[in-house]
C-alpha cells in the first residue's frame, strides 16, 4: 500500500511536468498502476482481517475512498472558483501522497486486527463468483463513467460554472458515504436479495429520468441517490 501511494505521487508529480497531451497520458501510468494495485490489496486484506478478527472492517475502508472524492469536490471547486495555479495544487496532492504512504507504513492497523498469514493460492473462482465479478465490473464501469464525465457533462451541455462541474462527485460521494454506513442494516431490514438487485433497479431508473428531465439540480440530486442504492450491491456483510 506504501509503494502504490509512492507510484501515485510519482506519476501526479510526471503529470505536472509532461509537456504535452501524449506525454501526460504515458505519464498517468505510474498513477494508474498505483490505483490498480491500492484498491484491490487492501480490499482483499480488509476481507482477511474480518474473517479473522470477526470485526467489521470494509464499510470503512470503502468510506475513505467515498470521503476522499467528497472533499476532492469541495477542494476543486474552491481552488477553480479562485484561479488557483493547477500545476502547483497538483505538486501539494504528490506531496500529500507521500506523507500518506509513511502514514501507512508507520501507523497502519493494531497488530491484534492485522493478519499476515497466508492467503489461498490463485485457482479459476466458481462460476457464481465469476457471475459475481462480473457484476461488480458492471457497477465499477458505470460509477467511473458517472464520475469522468459528469464534471464535463455539467460544464458543457448543462451550462454549469466551471467550479461547479464538481458539484456531481460530491453528491455521488455523499451517497456512498451513507450507503457505507447503512448497508448492514438495511440488509438485515430488507434481506440481501431486495438490498442487491430491487434497490439497484431503483436507482438506475431514477437516474434515467433524472437525465431525461436535463435539469441540472435533479441530476445532482439524483447522483446522491444512484450511489447510495448502487453500493448497496457490494457485499460488505460477508464477514459481519
């Protein structure tokens, strides 16, 4: 995890200095690589610690990417509202990387919850796992999609200021804050199967006429609700 926040640095701060467009997009690698592997290590470590600790771990650690874009919102909007310099807020968030990879590597989780045993060895996952994967790749697709493109999309087409394109990040995040910390209560109300499909359709539906309607505020507000039903999907329960 320390390594890959050191690759996200690295390739932000190769970001700033790139020169031109093909240079910035061979530069975003090291980031990317960083992000790809972040993610799924501590995902899965998250899911070994509560199998062994019996202690709920991943709402939490899904939160933080949540709070992260959250407040990456609030921050944007500010620094574009206020013709902030961007290769010099790009420099501070390398900066910011790296003090938190030391932060992982110094303070990282109480050794009673850590676990480094040894995990199972990789063989081909079940068909119902793969279906599984599958869905949680659709998912991953569509929220990449909604959080790329909707700050351009309210910027270009919806005629929103240039520091509000993050407005939909921050409603989008909010809801996954909440869908975190709900999830393994509604779950219990409501049983895993109306939690993980009826509640998905909703959200999806409400978002469909949400666009259809093209009126910024109820796409924004119906961003919050997409991602709060959406993460609802995600099998936070599994270890509880």
């Amino acid at each position: 995890m320390s390594l890959a926040m050191v690759l996200i640095s690295f390739g932000t701060t190769l970001v700033v200095i790139a020169p031109n467009y093909i240079l910035f997009l061979f530069c975003s690698i090291p980031m990317g690589l960083g992000w790809g592997s972040s993610g799924p290590i501590g995902g899965i470590h998250a899911q070994l610690i509560e199998q062994h600790s019996r202690r709920i771990v991943t709402p939490y650690y899904a939160m933080g990417f949540n709070l992260g874009i959250f407040f990456g919102g609030l921050i944007a909007g500010y620094l574009i509202n206020n013709n902030f310099i961007p290769w010099k807020a790009f420099l501070v968030l390398a900066f910011v990387g790296i003090v938190i990879s030391l932060i992982i590597y110094n303070f990282s989780l109480p050794k009673e919850m850590d676990y480094s045993g040894k995990g199972e060895k990789y063989k081909i996952p079940e068909k119902k796992v793969l279906i599984f994967g599958f869905l949680l790749f659709v998912i991953f697709g569509s929220s990449g999609i909604i959080m790329d493109w909707s700050p351009l999309w309210f910027t270009q087409e919806l005629n929103a200021p240039l520091y509000l394109g993050g407005l939909g990040l921050i409603f989008y995040s909010f809801g996954g804050i909440i869908s975190n910390l709900l999830s393994n209560q509604l779950i219990k109300i409501f049983t895993e199967k109306i939690v993980s499909s009826i509640f998905v359709i909703l959200g999806s539906v409400i978002l469909f006429f949400s666009i259809m309607t093209m009126n910024l505020y109820i796409i924004i507000i119906s961003l919050f609700f997409i991602r709060l039903l959406y993460f609802l999907f995600f099998p936070y329960h599994l270890y509880s």
